[in-house]
C-alpha cells in the first residue's frame, strides 16, 4: 500500500520540513520508512506504521517506550561526553500531543530520530564485536534498573516463562493435533528430561532470590546499533520491554550471537557454541552489570543460554506438533529442522558448561 508520508510526517512535531520518504531495514514487524529533511542541519526521522495485529494495545505499548527513553535519556545526559541522540532512541510526538498518530485508515504510526552513521550487524564474527554487544545489553538494563513507578506493562504476557511454554507444551503433546508425536519421539524425550531443571529461574523468581527486572527480549545482534568505530552506541527495537529477570536478555544473545551456525542448519555436526565469543560477550555484558546484579542472579549467569536455548526448541517442536501455527515456515518440517538445530546447539552448550561457569566466576 501506498502512503502519503508527507502528510502523515506534517502530523508531528519536528524540526525540519519533508524532503523524502523510502522503505528502510528488514523488519518483519512493522513497516518502517526513512525521512529525510530539507534542512541539512536538521534531524532526519525514521516513521513507523505500528503492526496493531502483534501489538494490540498500542497506548501501553507506547506508554513503556516513553518512560524507558526518557528515563535513558536523562541518564546518558548525565554522562560526560554523551551523546543522546546516538545512544539512545528518541521518540518524536504527534501534534495531539500523544507518542502516535491514527491516520484516516486508522493505522497507528509513530516516529523517532534517525541516528545517522550507524552500522548494524546480522552475525558476531569477531570477539571484539561481541564484547561491546554485551555492554550494550549490560549498559541497557543497568541503566532502566532504577526506573521508577509502576511495573511497565507487559505487551507479550509470559514471553519468556518457560514454566508456562512447557505447560503448553504438555497440552498438545497429549492432543497431537497434526498426528507429528510419534515421528518426536527422540526429540520430545530430550525435552522431557530437562524439563525440571529448566524451571529453576522462575523458581528463584517466586522465592525472591533473584528480582523481576526491566529486559530487553530481544536481544538479538541486529538490533544492536555500531558507531564507525565499532563501538556500540544504543540498543533498539523496544517494542518487548518489559518486567522479566536478567538471564532471558543475557541467555537469548549468547543463543543467537554465539552460535557459529544458522538457527536452523541442516547439517548438525556444523552447530556449535564458540566459547571465546560467549567469553567475548559476557565480558562486556559484566563491565556494566557487576554492580547491578546480586550474588545468586551472577551465579546463574552461564546457566541463562542453556534456558534460553531450552525454551526456543521447546517452541520450535510445540509449533511443530500443532501444525506451524506461530512461525513462518519456508518448506515441510522446517519447525523439526529447527528445533534439531536448537537441541544439537544446547547439547553444545551442555558440554562446555563447566567452562562457561569458570569463565563467569573469573569475570565476577
């Protein structure tokens, strides 16, 4: 669909005027379109249609994004040498004084400064890029820790409770809605056996022992923007910011930046977790949550990727045996070839535990 994007732009408070408009990035949720200004002195913009669909409460939603940028902002400000508009997204309001506009259609959009000269990465080829990966993710959630008022709202209820996924996971295990159990066997045994101790982090949760935090969710590389120099500047797409605990950021990039395969590699004898970037990374990630995180919260540190690498086989097979449902698939079985991938990643993991342990016992 064609939108007028000059109009929808005048329908913001900005500094400069309308120059032009075009598709920008890979998302997969929203549409997104970079806008760029008469004025060369002048802030360019990135605008947002807001996929209503996956998010339906769209003032909630907006709502936790006001209060985390403006609590970053505030606290970047008062760093030395900062730079606010590179280290930290900055959302533009509408002209009816709200962080969104409804357009004629009623299609929601929003709209933030673009941060210009910023590179971005699909995979961590080097240590020196997961270190400061890792201190992005670090540095994000020390700082969102003293954020104040209400709990932000949950715009994915239970995202990451793995008590809650393995609950789900029982009920179509027993209804076999696609008839997929028997062909399973091996893989829902694997997942049946850890099943226990994969509960651990909501256990402590309830007990106290470790605290329901501010996290990211989705803490993939990509949404982790680079200056020229290869320092990282700021974390973006805030749209799963939410209450959780610490390890589901920490685990889901080690899942997802440490792998040296694609997630749903078909040859398994190629998928393996490189050891030096999880060091590379929890380096980083420990420069700036050392002083954040308690005693037992670090002691289950290397423990996080082995969840978090748990729980997405455990959503790969759920889907799989309720007939694809949830994930976009690109051929047959392609939720199994992805959750063999998970599985052969996390035994990968399992078998260098020991160093994982050691190697964040050094770092803490």
């Amino acid at each position: 669909m064609d939108y007028d994007l000059k109009k929808i732009f005048d329908c913001f408070v900005t500094e400069g005027t309308y120059l032009n408009g075009e598709s920008f990035g890979s998302g997969h949720i929203h549409e997104t379109f970079l806008i760029r200004t008469f004025q060369p002195d002048n802030d360019n913009y990135i605008l947002q249609k807001i996929n209503s669909t996956v998010f339906r409460n769209i003032p909630e939603l907006q709502e936790n994004l006001e209060r985390v940028t403006v609590h970053l902002q505030k606290k970047i400000a008062a760093i030395p040498g900062s730079d606010i508009k590179r280290e930290c997204l900055q959302l533009i309001f509408a002209r009816n004084g709200k962080s969104w506009h409804i357009d004629s259609y009623g299609n929601y959009w929003r709209m933030f400064v673009f941060i210009e000269n910023h590179r971005s990465y699909d995979i961590v080829d080097s240590p020196d890029k997961a270190y400061e990966g890792g201190k992005a993710i670090g540095r994000f959630q020390a700082l969102l820790a003293d954020l104040s008022g209400d709990p932000l709202y949950e715009t994915i209820p239970s995202f990451h409770n793995v008590e809650m996924r393995i609950e789900n996971f029982m009920k179509i295990l027993k209804k076999d809605p696609a008839g997929r159990v028997k062909e399973t066997e091996k893989e829902t045994d694997f997942i049946l056996k850890r099943t226990e101790k994969m509960r651990i982090i909501e256990i402590l949760g309830r007990e106290g022992k470790i605290p329901v935090r501010i996290t990211h969710n989705d803490t993939k590389f990509n949404n982790i923007l680079f200056d020229e120099n290869g320092k990282s500047l700021c974390i973006i797409d805030l749209d799963t910011v939410m209450p959780g605990y610490f390890h589901s950021d920490f685990g889901d990039a080690i899942r997802t930046g440490a792998n040296i395969a694609a997630e749903d590699e078909k040859e398994l004898s190629k998928i393996k977790m490189d050891i030096n970037l999880f060091g590379a990374y929890a380096g980083g990630y420990l420069t700036e949550t050392r002083n954040t995180l308690n005693a037992i919260e670090k002691e289950y540190l290397a423990f996080a990727p082995l969840l978090m690498t748990y729980e997405q086989a455990l959503r790969f097979l759920s889907d799989y045996l309720d007939g694809d449902k949830y994930y976009r698939i690109q051929f047959e079985h392609h939720n199994l070839q992805r959750t063999r991938a998970q599985i052969r990643l996390l035994e990968s993991m399992e078998q260098q535990y020991g160093e994982m342990k050691r190697i964040i016992k050094k770092l803490t």
